[in-house]
C-alpha cells in the first residue's frame, strides 16, 4: 500500500503539472488573452478527472474502485477522440494514462476490484443523466470537426502538440458515461458524481463568465 501511495502521488504530478500541465490552465481559464474555455477543459480534464482519481487512489488506496473507473473511463474517451478529432499526437497523454493505470491496478488487484458492477439505478439522477446525452454528444462531434480542421493551429492552442479541441470532446465523452454510471452504480455514484458535476459545473462557470469565448456554451446550457 505504502508503494501504491507513493506511485499515487507520482502520477498526480504529472497530469497537474508536467506532462499533463492540469494547474496551469485551470489558472489561464480566468484569463482573457487566451480561449478560456478550452484552457478549462482541458485544465478538470487533467486536473480533475486524471489527477484527482489518482489522487484518491493516493488517499484511500483500499477503497479505490470508483477512481480506477474514472481513469479507464478517461482513457477510453481520449482513444475515442484520437480517432474521431484525427489527433493522433493525443495517443501520447493515452499510453501515459494506461501505463500509469495498468501499474496501479496491478499492484491492487488483491485488494479492491471493481468488477463485476454492482447495479441499482437512481432514476432521478438516471434522468439528469439522459438529459445530458444528446447535447454533449452534439458538442463532442463540433469539438472533433474542429480539431479534424486543425482550429488548435491556427489559433496556437496545443499543449504538447495536442489540440485542445480532442480533449474538450473527450471530456464531453466521459461525462456523458461518468452521469450514466453515477445513477447506476451505487459504489461509485458520490465520486462519479462530484468528479462530473465539478467538471460540468466549472465549464458552465468559465462559459457564463466569458459568453462570447471560443468552443463555448450558450448562456442557457451554460
């Protein structure tokens, strides 16, 4: 466990800060100069659903299904992305998570096993969940069509070489599965649902702040 934590902590810091860079655009979303609202998504993108489930893992080792879900979650919606946003450079960020997550689950696999999903659906939230489906799905293609047009170049919005039109698509991507599992899976439901409902709400924040920002939101979704 000792290892697990120490392993843990090591994987935040490079989703927050180096390679990930989650702390610094989370600080340029409140900035003007730059597209706020790709600066945040990409920023609870790294910071929140990356780093924050490796830092719960980190936390509560023991206790750790609901985060390694988040990751292999993550890791699925960046997969998808590379391929629907023809973002190929993203695949980098992809191995990084899966290298980092495969050790974790490795060294947990006697401990905390997620599989198989225990299943009680909580049809209020099932409801707010399904709501959401079609509107970020909708905004996850307009994300892609943008990245397949290389907007991230021309408007010098790349981290690492990576659009961040691909990541604010897959983070659309993940919180679309994330709401569906929250309101099904009763172990996960609290985490899956803060992690969702923190990273959905900052976006929203960051878009009415800045109503005329780049790959934002109406103010009525926002």
């Amino acid at each position: 466990m000792l290892l697990v934590r120490i392993l843990a902590v090591f994987f935040v810091l490079t989703w927050v800060v180096l390679p990930g860079f989650g702390l610094a655009d989370l600080n340029a979303s409140w900035d003007p100069d730059w597209p706020v609202i790709l600066e945040a998504s990409w920023g609870v993108f790294m910071t929140v659903l990356v780093g924050g489930s490796f830092l719960a893992v980190a936390v509560r080792p023991t206790g750790a299904a609901p985060a390694t879900v988040t990751l292999l979650v993550a890791l699925g919606a960046l997969l998808v992305s590379s391929a629907a946003g023809l973002e190929w450079q993203v695949l980098g960020y992809a191995a990084l998570l899966a290298l980092e997550a495969a050790a974790l689950l490795a060294l947990l696999a006697d401990h905390e096993k997620a599989w198989p999903l225990d299943r009680s659906v909580w049809w209020p939230l099932l409801a707010v969940a399904l709501a959401g489906v079609v509107p970020w799905l909708v905004h996850a293609e307009g994300m892609f069509g943008a990245n397949r047009d290389d907007a991230g170049s021309m408007i010098g919005e790349q981290t690492m070489g990576v659009d961040h039109h691909a990541v604010q698509g897959a983070l659309a991507l993940a919180l679309v599965v994330l709401s569906l599992l929250a309101a099904a899976w009763p172990r996960g439901r609290r985490y899956l649902g803060v992690s969702t409902g923190l990273c959905a709400g900052y976006l929203g924040l960051v878009s009415v702040a800045f109503p005329s920002a780049w790959a934002g939101f109406e103010p009525v979704w926002s």
